[in-house]
C-alpha cells in the first residue's frame, strides 16, 4: 500500500462535475489519496473545470495563478503539489493549458478519469501528462465506486450519472464537444450502484446527464430502455424516497416519462425544462429542433399528468439576431407558463461552435439590460412560488443539521430549503412541515407532527437560517 497522500478538488459548473468529482476521489482512494479542504495541504490538486460559458473558463487560470503561489511555498517546505485540470476546459483547450499555465502537471478530460492514477504516475516520470481522448471503453464501469462510510459522509442525497453527452448540436453549445456522443449506460448498472447508495443511507436519488430524458440504457432484457421505464425500476428500490432527475431536453419527452410522473409517488413533481428562448426565430437559429408551440405543448402533457407539477428553465438573452420583439416573446413565455425558479445567461460565444461564427448583434449594454429584466420576472414568479407555501402543509425531507442551533433543514418537493427547530434524528426523513414564514428563498415553519419538535418554533420574523 502506498503511504496516505492528500487530494484537494475544487469542482467548477454542473451536477455532472459533482459525480465526476467524487467518482475521482473514489478511484483516487485506491491509491491512498484521502480528501483534503485545504488546497495548500495537497499533494495533489485537481480543478475540475467548466467550459460552458466564457466566465466558467477565465475562472480556471485566475485559480491557477492561485495554485503556482502555493505550489511554490510548498516547495519552499520541501514538498511537492501536482496540480491536474480536469473537466471540459481540459478536454476543449488540452495542451493549450500547459502552454498557458506550465505549472499545470497533468491535464485530463472527463472520458479519460478512470486512469488518473496511470496519468499521475506519467507526470512523476515524464514532467506532463495530457490525456483527452474518447476511448470505447465504458469508463463507468472502471471508475471505483464509493466505500459505505464515503456515501454516509456524503449524505443522503446523491447523483448518479446515468447518461453523457449530447448529440443534439445546439449552435451556442460546447457540450457535444467537451462530452462527446450520447452515451446511456446499462439498466443493471445503474441498478447496482442505486441499490448500494440506498443500502447506505441515501433517500434521494437525482439521475443526472446532459441530456438525460434521451436516455436510452440496455436493459436486462436486451432492449433499450427509456428513462421511464429507469424511474419505474428505480422506483422499486427500497429507501429511495424521492426520485428526481435533469437536464431534460424538450424534445424527449416521451410518454413513459410522462407515466412515470403520473404513476410514481417518490417521482418529484419538479422538472427543470429549458427552453432558451420564446421566439421561434431565435430557437430555430439555436437549432433547438422545438418551437414554442411544441414547448408548450409538453408543458400541458406534464401537468395533466401531476397537477402538482412546477418547471424551472435556463434562458440565454442576446442571441444573435436576437431583436426586442424576440426578447418580449421571451418575456411572454415566462408570463404564460410561471416557473417555480430559472436560471438566465447572458449569450457567450464558444470557440468551435456554430453560433460563434455568426456576428454578435446585441450590445452589452441591451444584453446586460435583458438580462436584468428577465431576471426580475423570474424572482417575482419565483417569490410568488415560494409565498403560496405560507399556511399550507409539505412535505420536506430533512438532510443535515443549519448553522442556526436548533435548526435542521431540508428540501420540498420543489428543492425550496425549508427550516424547522428539530431533532437531528429527524435527518433523511420525509416529515409534514406547517410552512409559516419566508425568508429570502428559505421556507420557515414547523414539523406537524409534535413527536420531533425542539421547543416552540420561534416568529417566523425572528429566526436567522443557516447557509
Ligand atoms: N452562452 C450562454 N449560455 C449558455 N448555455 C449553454 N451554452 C451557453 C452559451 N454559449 C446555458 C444554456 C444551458 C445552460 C446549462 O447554460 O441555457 O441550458
Ligand atoms: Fe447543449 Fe443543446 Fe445538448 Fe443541452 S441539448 S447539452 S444546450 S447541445
């Protein structure tokens, strides 16, 4: 065995890096490397990267510049850092970062993880390591999985990839570049390491995956199976109390995704739904392959499923071409549906994608003006969402202590955090919770059921919640 090294990640960017993140710190933890908050602490530190938007990347050579002061008052103590960029800034710019930032030691994009501990020990022998290829092997299958006590620490709620990549070509994109082909993995999989979370302690499940409703997994049975079809067979796995999954693409919403919401209690009615744009124009140049009439259209065959149902969205202001009436159409899609939250950007052009090479059209200023606007929309649907909670029971699963004392919190059905003054054994239960307050996106209340309760809940108005 080799002696015990520490292991600094910082994950930038979506819930896909959050899995990669820890399936790295699995696979590393073969080789003895144990986690580290401390980046001046590390024998190693991985960035793991975000290429979505410009910002994501500056981002990681600010970071960097960081890591060369540290890495050089390490040296200062006789001792060595590595520092590897992974994620997709590694596999869009690859050698470009070494050239970039030379005290970068190992570069590594997401289909490549599964041989970190190869690549470190090349970077100890050769100087650099760069390994950014789309091997045919199932790397998922190669990535160590976590040990028991690693997924109690980690709580009781996870992600499991179950899908990655994309093929739908969206012009403004990086995603089918950085991530490569749609790749679902095997039903039995996913089934496999579900089970494991669950047998240690986990209660909510969330399926993550570019686009994951394009999920289309072999199932036992040999066939494809769609991401319906998962939920369902998920569904059975004793513990698992809530299922979620995301990112959705409009156009896969087949019926057993449809079902699966209308037939599965633990499905949560939340569905994170992006539509980018309300101008048919717009989406058409995007090459989003919807129309807002086919948007909408989806949106209906959710809600008659689950009348409960909320959606959240992501927009991007300033798209080429992008006129004021293009933008108002935006404004009156957001008006006609009502999101529970969204997420808005401004546009950013990616090197190698379609859009990029089309001339940019909207100033700053009009985009930073649409941005602002379109935001204000969404926090008063958002505000709204969150108030029509006051006096009303739900349901909230409890998942770790608040920084206030006293306090525990948890998420609704909505992921709207909730607060309560409770027990702490109340942790990875579902329990009613009277909502009384608000505060900024925070639900107040108190457990309906006294069983649990920890004195009286003070005002609403009183309490300070925790992070
Ligand atoms: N510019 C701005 N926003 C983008 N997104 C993806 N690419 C870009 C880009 N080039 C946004 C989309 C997507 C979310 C993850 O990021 O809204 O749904
Ligand atoms: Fe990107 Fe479009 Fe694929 Fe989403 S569907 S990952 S926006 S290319």
């Amino acid at each position: 065995m080799k002696p015990p090294r520490k292991l600094h990640i910082k994950s930038y960017g979506c819930q896909m890096n959050v899995y990669d993140a820890q399936r790295m710190v699995d696979t590393l933890a073969r080789e003895n490397f144990v986690e580290t908050d401390r980046a001046e602490d590390a024998d190693l530190v991985i960035l793991n990267t975000c290429h979505i938007r410009e910002k994501a990347s500056e981002k990681v050579y600010s970071e960097l510049g960081r890591m060369r002061l540290a890495k050089q008052a390490r040296a200062r103590d006789g001792r060595n850092m590595r520092i590897a960029v992974a994620g997709c800034v590694a596999q869009a710019e690859g050698e470009e970062i070494v050239r970039r930032a030379p005290v970068v030691d190992v570069v590594v994009g997401p289909q490549n993880y599964q041989n970190l501990p190869q690549l470190l020990a090349r970077a100890e022998r050769d100087g650099k390591a760069i390994e950014t290829e789309f091997p045919a092997e199932d790397k998922f299958a190669l990535l160590a999985q976590p040990r028991p006590a690693q997924i109690r620490a980690r709580g009781i709620s996870a992600f499991v990839t179950v899908q990655e990549g994309c093929d739908k070509f969206c012009t403004f994109c990086v995603v089918p570049y950085t991530r490569g082909a749609e790749l679902s993995r095997p039903v039995v999989q996913i089934i496999d390491e579900a089970k494991r979370l669950a047998d240690n302690g986990v209660r909510e499940l969330t399926l993550i995956g570019q686009n994951v409703n394009a999920y289309h997994g072999e199932g036992p049975d040999g066939r494809n199976w769609p991401l319906g079809k998962l939920l369902h067979r998920l569904g059975e796995i004793p513990g698992l109390a809530r299922l979620r999954y995301s990112t959705s693409h409009p156009r896969d919403v087949d019926d057993s995704l449809i079902a699966a919401h209308r037939d599965l209690p633990t499905l949560m009615p939340f569905v994170h739904l992006p539509v980018q744009s309300g101008s048919d124009r717009i989406l058409s140049a995007m090459n989003r392959k919807h129309t807002v009439g086919d948007y909408l259209a989806t949106i209906d065959r959710f809600r008659k499923a689950r009348q409960d149902i909320a959606f959240s969205s992501d927009f991007i202001v300033g798209f080429p071409g992008e006129s004021e009436q293009d933008f108002s159409a935006t404004l009156a899609l957001v008006m006609q549906i009502g999101y529970a939250a969204a997420y808005s950007f401004k546009y950013s052009p990616r090197p190698g994608t379609p859009a990029a090479e089309i001339e940019e059209t909207v100033s700053a200023a009009d985009m930073d003006e649409r941005l602002v606007r379109l935001q204000q929309l969404i926090d008063s649907q958002q505000s709204a969402f969150n108030r029509a909670a006051i006096g009303t029971r739900v349901d909230v699963l409890f998942e770790r202590a608040a920084r206030n004392p006293g306090q525990i919190v948890g998420r609704t059905a909505y992921l709207q955090p909730a607060h309560v003054m409770a027990s702490p054994e109340i942790i990875g239960q579902v329990l009613p919770v009277k909502i009384e307050g608000l505060k900024r996106y925070s639900l107040l209340g108190q457990l309906a059921s006294s069983e649990f309760s920890r004195g009286n809940q003070p005002a609403a108005s009183s309490v300070s919640i925790g992070a």
